[in-house]
C-alpha cells in the first residue's frame, strides 16, 4: 500500500497471479494494511454497487466521530475513484485525488474517517465493492455536490455523469462549511489515533 497526497488515503496494487484458468489476487490482507496505515481495519458493513456508464456516485462522507472509513476495489468494469479532502483546517482542504479501479489492475483505495468519496462508472456493469468501518447511518452521512465548480474534478469529458436525486441536490463544499457539515482535520486525526 502506498500513500495518495491526500492524508489518510492510500492505494493498494494487488499482485495478480493469472494463467490459462483465469486470474486471482488478494485484495485485502490485514497485515500488510496495519503496516501501512499503522492501525487495523474492522469493517461493520459491505457493499456492492452496480452501474452503467457515466454512473457518478458521491461525494458522500459521514459525520466524525465515528465517520466511515472505506476500503475500495472494482471487480468488473472500471471506475474513476475520487478521495476528496473535505476536512475543515486539513493543509489539502478542498482537493482530491483519482484513481482509476478496474477489474485488470485490481487496486483498491483506503480512505479514512472524514474523507469524502466519489466515483464514475467509465463502462457498463462497473461493479465496485467496499467494506466500511461502520454501518449505513442517516442521521450521520451527508453529501457534497460532485460537479462543484470550486472542486473542479476533472470527471471523464467524454462521459455525461448520471446522479442520483440526492446526489444532484448535494451542497457544494463552501455550502457544506457553512452549514457545519464537515469534520475539522484535527478531530478525524485524533479519532484515526485512537484506533
């Protein structure tokens, strides 16, 4: 696992083992996460989610402590994976990082607590899956608008994004700060401390 430039993110590019019967990989390991990270990672909740082209899910994030860490991988199809820093004081508020997750590479995103999240589907069928830290929680979970012009995520030009409802009423991030959504940085490094 590697670190992404976006404190408490991280990639992971499995080894691949494939010959004439197909392929395997191992796309979670405990103890090659924990020397990374430097904490183990428990999951509460897994998810699996299925889309057609131009899918764009997110950015979705969930109030700290206890937010949601989540650990990402796309087991068909591929996706454009975005981690957003949304952290209030953080020293890359306001930035994000790609990744491309696809079903020939494997690699997996860990983003940690306070994070926000975001992908597109860049084919039909894109499956992603992802294991997280704590379970669904509406009372906890929020939105920022994908398409904020201030974010300027530089999405696919070649794709029109399709959102849900909820997403497409998102925030943008500046809304979101007023509104006391975000997490400050300092509050998800003290709770990633105590794991």
């Amino acid at each position: 696992m590697k670190p992404l430039g976006i404190e408490g993110a991280w990639v992971d590019t499995p080894r691949v083992f494939a010959d004439d019967r197909g392929r395997f990989h191992e796309w979670f390991r405990s103890e090659t996460f924990r020397a990374a990270v430097g904490h183990g990672f428990t999951f509460e909740q897994a998810n699996c989610s299925r889309s057609v082209r131009g899918t764009l899910r997110g950015v979705h994030a969930a109030a700290v402590p206890p937010g949601q860490a989540k650990y990402v991988t796309c087991v068909s199809g591929a996706v454009l994976d975005v981690v957003v820093d949304i952290r209030v004081g953080s020293p890359t508020f306001g930035t994000w990082e790609a990744v491309r997750l696809d079903d020939t590479t494997h690699r997996c995103v860990y983003l940690s607590e306070g994070l926000g999240h975001a992908f597109m589907a860049l084919e039909d069928d894109s499956t992603v899956v992802y294991l997280c830290s704590q379970g669904y929680a509406p009372d906890r979970e929020f939105g920022i608008d994908a398409l904020d012009p201030a974010l300027a995520i530089a999405w696919p030009g070649d794709l029109t994004p399709v959102l849900s409802d909820k997403d497409a009423a998102a925030p943008t991030l500046a809304e979101a700060e007023r509104q006391g959504l975000l997490p400050s940085f300092e509050e998800c490094v003290a709770f990633r401390g105590g794991l």
